[in-house]
C-alpha cells in the first residue's frame, strides 16, 4: 500500500465525547494513515441554544469528572472545559497512532460551523449509528451535510473499518462517471481491490451500465470487478458491498439525475440507517474542486 492518493489530506472530524464521535475520530485516523501528510481537525462545537436550557447536556464518559453550573454563564464554562478535555483526549489518541489532530472549540450554529469549515478541509467524518444517546451533535443526515458544504462526507454506521476493498454504486451518469474515476484513484493508489456494483432497476438500464463500467475500468487500467444485481436499490447496494468484502461503500449524491432520485429519501436514509460499513458519500461534481 502506497501514500499517494492526497484527495483528503485535511479532515474535520465532528467531536463531542459521545461514543459515535470517537468512534468517527478512530475512522479518520484509519483514513489519515493511508493518505500522504494527512491532517486530522477535530472541531468541538458549543451551540448558543445550548446555554438557554436548565442544565448541561454531556455525553457519559467516565474518565471526565465535571459538574454542570447552574446558569448560563456557568454552562458556557462546563462546556468549555468539557470541549477541552475531550479534544486533549483526541490529541493523545492521534500521537499513539501518529497522525496530527489539530483542534478548535466553535461557538456557533451547526449550519454556520459547516458552511466555515468547508472551505478549509477535503473530507467530513462523523459517527451516526442511529443509537440514542446524549450527544451535543444533533442528527445531521450525511447527505444534508454533503449538500450544505460541497465536500465529500464519510458516514461511520456501525465501527470504524479500515479500507481494505471498496465498493462503489454506479449508474453510468456523467457523475457517477466522476465518482467512479475517484474510486479508481483510491484503489490503485491504495492497492486494494475495486467493486463497482449496478442495481438494476426500472430506470437503470443494467447490461448497458455494466459494459459501460467495464469499458471505463478498461480504459483507466484498473482490475475492479462489475456486478450487476437485481433488487431493491439499497438492499441490493448494501447486500452486494457485504457479499464482496468490501469494508466502505462509495455513492455519489447527484441532482437532476436518475441516480439522485433512486438515493433520495427511503433509500438514502435506509443504507445509512443499515450498511455495516462506513458510507463515503460524493457531492455533484460541480461542486466538488
């Protein structure tokens, strides 16, 4: 495995201590080690309509030891000290593994967060599982995230999976044409195996995709396999991606496309709410530098 791919050399990791937090910061760490001179930013956020609520709201850890205040002002500081002490844990994490964790406590809306942040870094992780749990990040979906900033976005659905075979869905769009050369830069530059996976549907045209797909790994030289499968398109993208030992699935969010209205709505949330493997979510191209 070589470092050369640098698509993502600076990535924000959102932070609160909550479970699904670390276990987003543990995933960028498994990206940053395969990436040439990666840098990870962990971003605790301290949002204004925290401070007007009766008391503080902290996820469990038990290695923290912080009374909640009793007014605004005091929370303002319960926040901030707990802000601090989980970054210094994540700096400490990235100096066992040896990757750089820069960090910064933002207080401001999520929306305002985002739109700041984007124009600094190449990949956005954060954790969503889908378990309830006290947590200060509220439930942003990947693709709204992905929408808001323009960046690519990596979901961790379950635990973090170092990438060691991807999967890709595709559906033979000038985007998804995009998406796939990207999936192909990561594999070689990886060395890892390629799948492309097809889902055959009313409006795919499967055959015609899949040679399609076969002629674009021709041309860029790439060993990736092509399967086309027929089904529902998230069971199928999700059931395809397990069969084949893939450990993150690519997908790329499109508008005015086919692809965009099959992976809007049910079927979008329904592979978040339900692959085993980290979901690495592509903006339009257009909107992706």
């Amino acid at each position: 495995m070589t470092k050369l791919y640098k698509a993502f050399q600076e990535i924000l990791v959102l932070i609160d201590g909550s479970e699904d937090g670390w276990r987003a910061l543990r995933q960028s760490f498994l990206i940053a080690q395969k990436v040439d001179k990666a840098t990870i930013h962990a971003v605790y956020v301290i949002i204004p309509a925290l401070l007007r609520l009766p008391h503080a709201y902290l996820p469990q850890d038990e290695s923290f030891d912080i009374e909640p205040g009793p007014n605004a002002q005091t929370l303002r500081q319960t926040y901030l000290l707990w802000g601090k002490k989980v970054l210094e844990k994540a700096v400490r994490r990235g100096q066992e593994r040896g990757v750089p964790v820069r960090t910064e406590i933002i207080e401001s809306p999520w929306d305002h967060v985002l739109k700041e942040e984007a124009s600094r870094i190449d990949l956005i992780v954060f954790g969503d599982t889908g378990i309830t749990q006290k947590s200060l990040i509220p439930h942003l979906r990947g693709d709204a995230i992905c929408h808001k900033t323009g960046r690519p976005v990596l979901v961790v659905t379950t635990y973090p999976h170092d990438c060691t075979h991807l999967a890709v869905a595709y559906d033979g769009n000038i985007n998804a044409q995009e998406v796939l050369r990207r999936a192909v830069d990561m594999a070689r530059a990886w060395d890892i195996p390629l799948t492309v996976i097809i889902a055959d549907s009313p409006t795919v045209s499967g055959h015609e995709v899949a040679n399609e797909a076969k002629a674009f790994l021709a041309a860029h030289n790439s060993a990736g396999q092509v399967l086309l499968r027929r089904g529902p398109v998230a069971r199928t993208l999700i059931d395809t991606t397990n069969e084949v030992g893939a450990t993150c699935l690519l997908i790329g969010m499109y508008r005015h496309h086919r692809w965009h209205r099959i992976l809007t709505g049910s079927n979008f949330h329904e592979i978040l709410a339900h692959a085993d493997v980290p979901v690495l979510i592509i903006p339009p191209v257009k909107r992706y530098n």
